[in-house]
C-alpha cells in the first residue's frame, strides 16, 4: 500500500512540475496519455489534455493546449460542455505548433488490398457501412453509370403505392448484386435528389420493373418545388465499377472494391474510409453555454453522413431535406407545414455555444456539412478558415425550424456569428443543392470579407420560409395557419465577399439568394461574377418574402441577371432600397468601380466592418 501512495504521490508531483498546473499543454500523436503533458513529454490525445484543461486552474490566463503535426484519429467526437469552458474571463485555445499542421480524422485506414477481376482491388473493411473513400487523400467516386435510355414510371403516386417505382428495358439489372443499396439519382431546377432502390424483378417481357424504398419514393416524386421523376444516374451498384477511381461496398460481404487511376499503386497507397459522423461537438445548454474557447490552426477531416445510405436524400433546396411528419397537401403536392425541412447535419456542431472561434483552420474531406451555429449560439467567429472537397454546404448558420421562426425564449435565437476572411471552394460535391454558407432565422450575422467559388448552387444563402413565417404570413400560398409576430430574422449584413463560378450545376440561385423579411439586413461591396448563362439567376437574388433589405455598392456581372426579384406575389420589392450598384460592367468596361474615388466611396459604405 506504501508503494502505491509513494507512486500516486509522484505521478502528481510530475504532472505539476510538467506543465499541467503552468497552463500550457501539448499533445503529440506520437505522446502517450500517461505522460505530463509537457512539451518534452506531450499527451497523445486530445480528449486527455482536455480533461487536464478541466482540471487547471485559469487564474492567471488562458489555457493553451498545442497540438503537434500528425493524425489524430478519433474513436468518438470530442464533446466539449460548459465544464471545458474558459473561465474568469480568459480562453482555452487548442491550437497548432508553429509550422505543423495537426489533422483531427474520424476516418478508418483501409489496408490488406489484393488483385480482383477486371484490373480491380479489393479489401475487408470491418464497418457496417460507408460513403466516401479518399485514396491518396483524393475523393474517389462511388460506382456510378446514367439510367437506362426509355426508363419509365409505374404505380399509384397520389398516396404511398408500396409497388411504385420505375420501369427499364433489359433483364440484367434483375440479377445486380445488393438491390437495397442502389442509388437513383434525380436532378431538377434547383434540387437534386436520390432514392433508394427496394428491389428489381423481371416483368416478363424482356424487360425489369424497380420498386423504390417508400415513403421517400412518395416524397421526392409529389414534394413541394420541383419534383423527381425520370432518374439521371444510378449509383452505388456493384456492376456500374467501370471507371478509373470508382469503388464499391459490398455491404455483407464487409469488402470494399476499387478500381485504381493510373499511378496508383494499391500495395501502397493510403486508403481511408470516413466513419466517424462528428467530430467535435460544443454543446450547452440556455443556463449553462459552452464558451471562450479558440481553434486556431487545426485540420477537421475524414466524417461522413450515413442517412442518405438508409433513406436517400429527398433534397427541397439548399440541402434540406423533405420530414416524414408535419405534412399536408395542397394543390396535389405535399408540403412540410411552413417549410420546416431537415438540414444535413454538419460535423462541428455549436449548440448553445458563446464566443466560439475557428481561426485558420481548415474543413476537408467532408461527407455533410462542415459547421453548424445552431441553437442559441451567439457571437462566435469562423475566422480565415478554409473549406474545400465537402460533399454538403460548409456552413450552417441557424435551422429553419420552430424554435428558430417563433422562439418560445429569446436566448434560442442565433445572433451576432461572423464568418468573415474565408475562402469556400469545390463545396457540394456530393450534393449539388449545397451552398457555401448558409443562414436561416438569424439576427446579426456578418457573413464578410470570404472569397467562394466552384460550387454547384448559390454561394450564400440567408433567410428562409418564403414569407409564410413573417407577421401575418406572406400571401404566397395558402397555409394551415399564421403566425402574428415576425421572425427574428434581420440586421445581417453580406459585405465584401468575392463569388464567382457557383451555379455550376444547378439553376434557380445565385450569388447571393435571400427569402423572407429581414429588416435592416445589408448585402453591399460584394464582388459576384462568371456563372454560367443557363444557370441563373446568378447574380443577387431576392426571392420570395425578401424585404426591408438594401442593396448597394454591389459589382455583378457575367451572369445571367445580376439583379433579380421574385417576391411580386407579396408586393414588398418596394421596402427593399436598391441603389449604388454596379451591374453588368466588367472590369474592362467604363463605369466599372476601379477608380480611387470610387473605390474609396465603396471603402466608406462599409468601414465600420473594416474597422472592426
């Protein structure tokens, strides 16, 4: 027992001596959790230092945890609580070493690959299911192929036919490996959407009929908006792996097939899986927020988003998808009760978070969204971060929801977020209705200074509801019910962002897209340009309900419109203040604001931001 207490008494004299009572702690990949902490002797996981953050004291300034370069491969999310909150008016910072760059993975390393037929590789892989697979860090494609030419569609779509679904030409496709698994993909205006395949018989005629998985089959086929009807493509089929950096997943056999691109050597090549769906949760509560704490350097990567697996993805617009409850019909259509659809779960999520901060960070390799700022989360800062390979929109700034619309306590409201001095490309890979950041019922966000590009859809997103959940509701459609007070949603500004490239895919968006009332929002200095003329559109767009909104100092050009209204239905165009912009002139073009006196009246409308 004396050797016991003797040895107790020591590891706690170490670890005081090592740096865990000075405030600065470091982690290495290559530490052990039973070490200090100490720069000479760092822990190996995040989660230890921070229960040793728990444990300090923050009297005499912030805490600071280091991370070394490396992979830090996570069985579970980090979950941060009011309990690992700074404290006495300081931070708790996790941040890079000087000139390293620390990855938080919640992938799975995939090894063991042996020759298959037809120049394919094939390895066990131990999970129960999958989305992306990156070789060599790149995203490699699920096995995909276009629908059959004359596919046609069968069955009862007023209400939900158990045996609806699709008709094709040829026989083979009845004797496809795994029928459950299959993808159809469906793209229309804006949206694009998935469902699942229930089975694949043969009719009897030389020809197969496709049952798809119900009720989603129902849903994407009669959902407000634009509808699925003939598929573009099926994916996720073993007799589709064709193409160079395809692969597939066989589910029971727990074996994972891939065909390489040239250069790719399978006896070495890094393979990984994405498993984890979070990786770093902030969670409090209204009472008690988790707050003041900082991440500064720091690559989030390798999560995935398994529901679209198990239901499809029955997108409505922006990557929300349609809810199995709450519905009604109305006009032959069904309609979640004022347009309370899901939102892709991010990876990061705030909930009930204060003074949060992502400070250069980096977001790749993503299966959903990147960030969520939900649930009273106020006053936190995505800062100089970089966003890129994510197959859903990068940020999400509030839901779309009740307690979003109509609060019940104020202190549910998201207000005063800021992403500011980002740079968001090659967002919604996956999922081509995703936008570079979105914002629903927020108040006070500064969405300012970020650089957006190559994305499918719209570049920034802000508002929701179509006027349905303003005071009075919009007079747009005819709605069970109506709300008598307004949504929280006002005072945002969009300032100074560059967008360029977006509506790649997808059309009906734009630079810039806004719905519902939001009294005092500003969108001025904003740069959009180059998308495509058939996707438009493409400028700024001021969509249903859009109002008491001003629009200034604004640069828009090669796009389809570079000033768009659709909010005619309910007459509030004229509470929007338009004025000051610069539409359709290039840089080339006499008019365009390069002059210094131009540019310094630009400068001027929005130096409070600069100042900031």
């Amino acid at each position: 027992m004396r050797t016991v207490v003797a040895s107790l008494s020591l590891a706690m004299l170490t670890l005081c001596i090592g740096g865990i009572a000075s405030g600065e702690y470091y982690v290495s990949p290559e530490g052990a959790d039973g070490n200090p902490g100490s720069a000479e002797l760092p822990f190996a996981t995040i989660s230890r230092a921070q229960q040793a953050v728990r444990s300090a004291s923050a009297a005499g300034g912030d805490m600071v945890v280091h991370l070394g370069g490396g992979v830090y491969a996570l069985d579970g999310p980090i979950v941060f609580t009011a309990k690992d909150s700074g404290r006495n008016g300081h931070k708790v910072v996790y941040k890079a070493l000087d000139g390293e760059t620390p990855v938080i993975s919640g992938g799975k390393s995939v090894s063991g690959w042996q020759p298959d037929a037809d120049g394919r590789w094939k390895a066990k892989l131990d999970i129960e299911d999958c989305r992306q697979l990156y070789v060599n860090g790149t995203r490699a494609q699920r096995a995909r192929g276009p629908a059959p030419e004359d596919m046609g569609r069968y069955g009862d779509l007023e209400f939900i036919d158990a045996d609806a679904g699709h008709t094709a030409p040829g026989e083979a496709m009845a004797d496809w490996r795994n029928p459950e698994d299959i993808e159809f993909g469906y793209y229309n205006s804006w949206s694009h959407m998935t469902c699942k395949v229930k089975d694949i018989t043969k009719d009897g005629s030389g020809g197969v009929t496709i049952a798809m998985q119900q009720p989603w089959f129902t849903f994407a086929s009669r959902k407000e908006g634009v509808r699925a009807e003939l598929p573009a493509y099926i994916e996720n089929a073993f007799e589709l792996l064709d193409e160079p950096g395809e692969w597939y997943f066989d589910r029971p056999a727990r074996t994972v097939y891939y065909l390489p691109r040239d250069g790719e050597d399978m006896t070495s090549a890094q393979v990984t899986v994405p498993v984890l769906e979070k990786l770093i949760i902030l969670r409090g509560t209204l009472d008690a927020p988790v707050a003041d704490i900082r991440f500064e350097g720091i690559a989030f990567a390798d999560a995935t988003w398994l529901e679209p697996n198990r239901v499809g993805h029955v997108d409505v617009q922006a990557n929300f998808t349609f809810a199995p409850t709450n519905i009604f019909t109305r006009d032959g259509v069904l309609v979640n009760v004022h347009n309370e659809y899901l939102k892709s779960p991010a990876h990061i999520v705030l909930h009930a978070a204060k003074n949060i901060v992502f400070e250069r960070c980096t977001f790749t390799r993503l299966g959903g969204a990147a960030i969520d700022i939900e649930t009273g989360s106020q006053d936190n800062m995505v800062s100089g971060c970089s966003f890129f390979d994510l197959s859903a929109t990068a940020i999400q700034i509030g839901d779309v929801l009740v307690p979003d619309h109509h609060p019940a306590d104020p202190r549910l409201i998201v207000q005063g977020n800021r992403v500011v001095n980002c740079y968001l490309h090659d967002i919604g890979v996956e999922f081509e209705d995703s936008v570079g950041i979105f914002a629903g019922y927020v108040r006070n966000t500064v969405i300012a200074h970020n650089e957006i590009a190559r994305l499918p859809y719209s570049g920034i997103s802000v508002g929701w509801g179509w006027g349905e959940e303003d005071a009075g509701g919009g007079g747009y459609v005819d709605i069970p019910y109506r709300y008598a007070s307004p949504t929280p949603a006002g005072n945002n500004r969009v300032e100074a962002n560059h967008i360029h490239h977006v509506m790649q895919r997808r059309n009906d968006g734009g630079g810039i897209y806004t719905l519902g009332n939001q009294a005092g929002t500003i969108l001025r200095a904003n740069h959009i340009h180059d998308t495509p003329a058939e996707n438009g559109p493409g400028g700024i767009y001021l969509d249903e309900g859009s109002s008491f909104i001003e629009v200034t100092g604004n640069s828009v050009y090669a796009v389809a419109t570079a000033m768009n209204h659709n909010n005619r239905v309910q007459d509030r165009i004229t509470t929007c203040n338009e004025h000051h912009n610069f539409f359709d002139l290039k840089p080339d073009e006499e008019g365009f604001p390069n002059t210094v006196s131009e540019q310094a009246g630009l400068e001027a409308a929005y130096r409070d931001l600069l100042e900031e």
